[in-house]
C-alpha cells in the first residue's frame, strides 16, 4: 500500500490545513505535523538561534477501522498521486 503497510487493521485519515493534502496515518491523534508541508526540527541550532515551533496542522476526519477498508482508502488516495487501477472501484 502507499500510505500506509500492508495489513493495517486501524489508521488516521487526515487532512493538512495548510496545503489541503489527505493522507492516512499509522498514528491517531486529533492532529498531527503533516508530512508534505510540516518541517522537522534541525537540533543543531547555534546559540543565537531558536527552536523552531511545530505547527500541527492535519486534522483528523476519521478513523478508519478494517483491514479492507484501510486498504481502499489507501488505494482511493494513493490513484491522485500515483495513477492506477480503477477496477476495484465498484
């Protein structure tokens, strides 16, 4: 699967605030740094500069529950980004 390992039972279905991608997460919380736009923290840093703060910007739509369905939700959202099959789509 794209976003997410094969045979994952419970997952997050997220949407970034900031630069409006969907994307699945293993983790679940009500938000979280995203992925395409969120910057890592640089710990090295030189005293004269600050730690950048964390904006966490994906908010949870659902949780998604079932290994079937965390499988289409993964093939759904991975077609815009990667193209594919559209045959599982009934």
């Amino acid at each position: 699967m794209y976003f997410v390992p094969d045979g994952t039972e419970r997952c997050g279905f997220y949407e970034c605030e900031d630069c409006d991608n969907r994307f699945l997460d293993l983790r679940i919380a009500s938000r979280i740094v995203c992925p395409y736009c969120g910057k890592e923290i640089d710990m090295e840093i030189g005293p004269d500069e600050e730690l950048p703060a964390l904006r966490e910007a994906a908010k949870l739509i659902e949780m998604v529950e079932g290994a079937e369905n965390v499988e289409k939700y993964d093939s759904l959202l991975s077609l815009a980004i990667t193209g594919g099959d559209y045959n599982w789509i009934d």
